[in-house]
C-alpha cells in the first residue's frame, strides 16, 4: 500500500463524488442566468428542503459502502448480497412515505425558513416536481455506496457523470430553450433520478462479483445482524441531523439578511459542496481501504491508511484553497451574472479560501470511521460542533450580520474536525488490539 495505490482508488471516486453536488450546482447556475435574484433564492430553498429530506438518510449510501466494502474483504457473497437488500428496502419505504407526505413537509419547510412570496412561490414549483424523485434517488444512495463498498469505481464513476451531463443538458434545453424556468431545473433534475436507476441496477446486475438471488425474509431481518446495521445508521442518522440543523439555521439566517443575501450565500454553499465533495473522494476511498482492511484482519493496511489519509488532507486542502483563491470571480461567474449577487458573493468568498484547511481532517477521518463502522465518535463530534455553532451564530450574527454567520460556519467546522481528530488514537488502538486477537 503506497501513495499510487491510493490515489488510483481516491482520483475516481473523487471525480464520481463530485458529480453529486454538481445536481444541484446546476440548477443554481442555470436559474442564476435568469432576471432576479428570486429564482436564484427560489431554487436554494428548494434545493435546502430535499438536501434535508435525503441527507437525513444519507446514511443509506455510507453504511452500505462498508458494509460492502467488509463483506468484499472477507469474500462473503451472502453479506454481500444482504448489504444491498437490507438498505435498499429500507430506501423504497421512506421514498415512497415521502411523497405520501409532501405536503406536511412542503408547509413546514416554508413555515421554518420563511423565505419572501416570490422566493417562496419558486421554491414551491421547485419542490413540488422534485418530491416524485425520492424513492428514486434513496435507492441510488444504496446503488452507489455498494458499487463503492465493492470497488467498482469505474463503474460507479460512469454512472455518476452519465447522470449529471443528462441532468445538465436537460436543465440547459428546459430553461433556455423551452423557457420552462424552475420547473425546468426540477424537471431535468427528476429525470437523471429516475435514470440513474434504472442505469444502476443494470451496472449492479452486470458487475456483481456474486450470484444474484433473493435473500430469504429469515436472512433479510436477521437479529445480529441488522441490530448493528441499524445501530450504525442510527449515529449516522444523528451526525446528520446535527449538520441539517446547522445548515437550515445557516439558510435561515441568511434570508433574514433579504433575498440578496439569500441568492450570494447560496452560491457559496453550492462552492462549498463542491469542496466538501472534493475530500468525500478521498474519504470514500478511505472508508473502502479501512473496511477491507477490518473484513480481511489486516492492521498494516489499516494503519498505512490513516497514515495516507493525513498526508492527502493537507495537500487536498492546499490545491482547493489555492485554486479558488486564483479563480473565485470565475467561479462566482459560473453560477450568476447578477452584479448584487456577485458583488456580495465575491464580498463573503474570504471564508471558502479558509474552508478547506479547517475542514480537511474532519471529511477525510469521517470516511475512516465509517469504513470501521466506529460510528459513535462521528455522532458525538458533530453534537459538540453544532452545539459550537448555535452559540457563534447566536452572539456574533447581531455584531457581524453576514460575516458573523460564516464565522460560526467556519468555527463549527473547526470542532467537526477538531473533535473527530480527538478520537483517532482510541480507534487506533481499539483495532489494532482487535485485529491483533483475530
């Protein structure tokens, strides 16, 4: 195991990872070449809801890639199977109580983040399209983390960029060609869902290392078994919480600034999940080398891979910050051609040159944990980071206004990794004795 070995598992998964931000990347670029800034702020507040709805269970993609991952390193075609099956049920029931419940949700949304009527009345057109989507991209949650648990990066790559360049033209031809506006961005953005399914399944079928059959239901509920997948995702389900409230209270925040506000910061955001995506690749790629290492009782792959990890953080965060610093009027410009909304966007833009170098260790270490499945040290980080930055936001918002709420973000993004760094010697150590006894 060596810098070349992970960087050919890491440069895939990067560029696939990255793609998934780009979803909603460009919608927001695509409404952000219309007249008014509602349509900017309309698309972020409809994007916010379903970022809500599915990152809750984003836990779907992380503990299926490792539990994948494990079952790939131990060569078990049983699990490996039941690491597809358990979560993927799991996805198609809350998808479909999603659309049974859209509208609770959609009102309750609206009541939270009480953007203006405008904003509001494109939020809705966004909303209401997206919503048949959910089942579709929760099972594609499942679909990718095993494609990645079971290292076809290729493949998983393809699907990905085949997804978003679909998603993109369509967005480009419903918006400037058919003048469809937001129902276009949702409309686009629905098909690449359904799409991508029905392209992952046949990359699932093809692909597989094992022989595809229908787990019996005793195998499907088994005890042990999906006690610990539910203990794993019940801190996953935490850790997220705890970001949506930070990210909601963030959006909230900044539309009571007004709709300018709103639109400048939601482009950063949309710079931001690019960034944050960038070191998820190096976190996926992480979380398939640590839990091949536990499936396989391999301490010296474990340890070479925290090791890696480290070192790939730093120069991660090197290249983002140093790129962005260079190139941020281009990259505002890419997603709007309002001068308010560039003028505060390029006004605000300081705290995403800061971003990377505080958020490295916590992205990155976050796929070593999953990879374990040592989830509990994950959940406890992000309860005292977003603890960290209610009282930031709370006491430097009314001093600062919109700088005093990146300053929050920023700070809580230095408990995120600060906390999570904490823990790395216990996990050291607890599977190295453990690995060592095995």
């Amino acid at each position: 195991m060596n810098h070349r070995t992970y960087l050919t598992l890491a440069i895939p998964l990067t560029i696939s990872t990255m793609t998934t931000p780009l979803l909603g990347a460009v919608d927001t670029a695509v409404v952000g070449q219309l007249s008014a800034p509602a349509y900017i702020a309309g698309v972020a507040v409809g994007t916010l809801i379903f970022n809500t709805l599915y990152w809750v269970f984003g836990f779907l993609r992380v503990s299926t890639s490792a539990f994948a991952a494990q079952a790939n390193g131990a060569s078990d075609p049983d699990q490996g199977v039941l690491a597809l099956s358990r979560p993927f049920l799991l996805a198609l029931i809350v998808g479909m109580l999603f659309i049974l419940l859209q509208w609770p949700i959609e009102h309750a949304a609206l009541l939270v983040i009480s953007p203006d009527a405008d904003v509001s009345r494109f939020a809705v057109e966004y909303f209401r399209i997206r919503i048949w989507g959910a089942p579709f991209i929760l099972m594609n949650y499942v679909i990718l983390g095993w494609l990645m648990g079971m290292a076809k990066i290729k493949e998983s790559l393809c699907l990905q960029i085949l997804t978003n360049v679909l998603n993109m033209l369509l967005a480009i031809l419903f918006v400037h060609v058919f003048s469809f506006d937001v129902q276009g961005v949702a409309t686009a953005t629905l098909i690449a869902e359904v799409t991508a399914f029905i392209l992952g399944l046949f990359i699932i079928l093809k692909v597989s290392p094992f022989k595809w059959k229908m787990p019996s239901i005793q195998a499907l509920i088994d005890t042990n078994s999906t006690k610990r997948m539910f203990n794993v995702n019940k801190d996953l389900f935490i850790r997220t919480i705890c970001l949506l409230v930070v990210i909601n209270m963030f959006t909230a925040k900044g539309a009571s600034f007004g709709t300018e506000f709103l639109a400048a910061n939601a482009v950063l955001f949309q710079i931001h999940y690019i960034m944050a995506y960038f070191f998820d690749g190096f976190a996926n790629a992480s979380s398939i080398l640590v839990g091949k290492a536990v499936g396989s009782n391999d301490k010296e792959l474990f340890k070479k891979t925290l090791t890696l990890s480290r070192q790939w953080s730093i120069i991660t965060a090197v290249i983002i910050a140093s790129l962005y610093a260079l190139f941020q009027k281009q990259v505002v410009g890419l997603f709007t051609n309002l001068p308010d909304v560039i003028e505060l966007s390029l006004t605000y833009g300081v705290w995403l040159i800061i971003y990377p170098f505080v958020a490295c260790f916590g992205l990155v270490l976050y796929g070593v944990f999953t990879g374990a499945t040592e989830i509990a040290p994950v959940r406890n980080s992000m309860i005292y980071a977003m603890v960290v930055y209610i009282i930031i936001q709370i006491t430097a918002t009314p001093i600062w206004h919109n700088h005093g709420l990146w300053l929050a973000f920023i700070i809580y993004t230095i408990g995120r990794s600060g906390f999570l760094v904490m823990y790395t010697p216990r996990l050291n150590k607890k599977l190295v004795e453990l690995k060592g006894e095995g």
